[in-house]
C-alpha cells in the first residue's frame, strides 16, 4: 500500500490497538466530532483529492456506522486510496463492512469469544494478497483462550486482567507468540463458539440495554457522547460525559468500591497531537455503561440508581 510514503489518515479518537499496526507508516490524524463521533467526509474527501494518501481508517464507534460512508468510499476508489473499515466495535451492526476496500473486526467485544478476528475483502485486487496468508493453529491462542474463559467464569474480570497483562504474568506466552510470526488461526474454544451464537438475540438485547440507559440518565446531568441509536447499529456501550475529570474519577471511585468497575474509551495514546478535543474529553470525563446481554436487568436497575445517588452527591 505504499503506506511509508503517502499518508494514512488515521482518526485522532483511537485505542493504541487500532493504530499501533499503522505505528511505521506516514500517519495523519484527522478529527471526529461529538456528540455522535462523526467523521469529517467532506473534508477527507478534500484531502484525498489535493494530497498524496495511501490510505484512510475510520473506525465504526461503539457500533455505529457513518451514514456517509458509501460517499467516502466512491472517493477512495476514484482516486486509488484504500478505505479501510475498523469494525472491531460494530461486527454485528447491520451493512458493515460493506463500503471500504477491507473491515477488519474483533470477535470478543460483541460475542462470547475469547479471541479471534475478522477480516472482509471488497476489493477483488486485494483478495490474492490476503489469500496467500497461511494461518496456523498456535497452542499459545488455546492457552490464552482458556486463561480467558477462566477469568470469565470466575467472575475475576473486576481485576481487570488484560491480555498485556497475562504476557506479562505468563512470559512464556509473548515468546511463543513471537515465535509463532505468523497469523494464527482462532482458539478451538472461538470456533466453537461461532458456530453456536446466535446475532440477532445478541443484537436485540444489546440494543434493549442501551435504550434503558437513554431512558433511565435523562434527567440527569450527564451528557451522551452516542446520543442515537440508528435502525441498524447493534451497540458496544452507552458513553456518557460528565462535566469534569473531577466528577468523573469521582463517580468511577464511587462505583469501583460498590463492585461496579465501568470501563473508559479510551486513555489517549501518547503519539496523538495536541488540539484535538474529542480524545481528551472521551479520555478524562467518559465511561461506557455496559450493554452484554449476560448484564440482567436488576443489576441495570442497581447501577442506574447508584449513578443516580453519586451524581446527587457529587455534582
Ligand atoms: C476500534 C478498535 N479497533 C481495534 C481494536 C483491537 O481489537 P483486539 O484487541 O480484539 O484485536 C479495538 C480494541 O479495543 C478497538 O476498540
């Protein structure tokens, strides 16, 4: 893709994971407004046309798609510049991954597995390429797999172990992969899994997840970073914003102590430049209230009036 000597456009509201396989190319960050996380078309589109661009990421937030992205997608193949799709938070969503060169997506966000990936190819140029990957079956996947499925039926996930931090505890694990170089086939334990979910129930109860939040937050003083939920957006949480960095470390404290540990998307990597608003503000006034199905209804209710009581407390 050339991808070291023209630009990648890379959005400035992005997790170290989506942008560290770009971390060698010309990257170029480009802003995403809020409320809504909308993409600039009309400028990416200027730039695609005035400037040297190998390729263009956007990335589908918290499972929403970008109306204008079939416009987007037009311009890429007009002036040969890759669109690439991150559908890591919208794998279930309904039309992803339909208008970019290729979408990439992350299994375990939206379904019961542990690990695994995806990747969807619309450029007929590109399929030869990703058709020559060999992928092999790496026992260190099965061994992370496994550690991960404990984790869950522990219920140990407060401790909030992540994948660093099992490398780190577990070395052994990062050399194997190391070793390994290659693409590895998902765990047994994720192909399994797929052939046993079923989409439209994971969808249906995500969706009644998140409109509980919009009802239940609404005459409270917060603001919401994702305030609609379109027809076809299958969502990966509820991002809400409070008024300070303050308030909002209080009210993870608040709940962190109660069992509650809420997640923030995301801290800003350190290479993003300065002057963008919407990194900072999702990294120091956010968090995601949860939407997966497993999440019943009582414990929604329970967190929704403990929000309710912190905010009384602490605004
Ligand atoms: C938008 C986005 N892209 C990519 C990734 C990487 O996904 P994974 O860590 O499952 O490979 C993430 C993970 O948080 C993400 O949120």
């Amino acid at each position: 893709l050339n991808l070291a000597e023209k630009k990648v456009l890379f959005p400035c509201y992005c997790c170290i994971e989506a942008v560290s396989p770009f971390l060698d190319s010309n990257l170029c960050f480009y802003d995403v407004e809020l409320p809504g996380f909308h993409i600039p078309i009309d400028e990416l589109i200027d730039k695609i046309s005035h400037e040297q661009i190998s390729a263009i990421v956007v990335i589908d937030y918290f499972g929403q798609v970008e109306s204008r992205l079939p416009e987007l997608y037009e311009a890429c193949k007009e002036y040969n510049v890759v669109l690439i799709e991150d559908c890591a938070q919208s794998l279930l969503s309904n039309g992803v991954g339909n208008f970019c060169h290729v979408a990439t997506a992350s299994l375990r966000k939206l379904m019961p597995c542990p690990d695994g990936g995806a990747f969807k190819i619309n450029a007929t140029d590109l399929k030869p390429i990703f058709k020559s990957v060999k992928m092999k079956r790496g026992v260190v996947n099965d061994i992370a797999a496994l550690l991960i499925i404990i984790i869950d039926v522990l219920h140990l996930e407060e401790l909030n172990l992540n994948r660093g931090l099992f490398e780190k505890i577990f070395p052994f694990l990062k050399r194997m992969k190391q070793k390994t170089r290659s693409v590895m086939k998902p765990s047994h334990f994720c192909e399994r899994m797929l052939t046993r979910v079923n989409p439209d129930v994971i969808c249906t109860a995500r969706r009644e997840r998140w409109l509980f939040w919009k009802d239940q937050l609404k005459t409270l003083d917060v603001k919401f970073a994702m305030p609609t939920l379109a027809d076809n957006a299958c969502p990966l949480g509820f991002p809400i914003l409070f008024g300070s960095k303050n308030i909002r470390d209080n009210i993870l404290k608040f709940m962190s102590k109660r069992g509650i540990h809420l997640k923030v998307h995301w801290p800003v990597p350190n290479f993003i430049p300065s002057g963008f608003t919407t990194p900072l503000k999702m990294a120091d006034r956010s968090v995601t209230l949860p939407v997966f199905p497993e999440l019943s209804w009582a414990k929604m209710k329970h967190i929704s009036n403990l929000l309710k009581e912190v905010l009384n407390k602490v605004v």
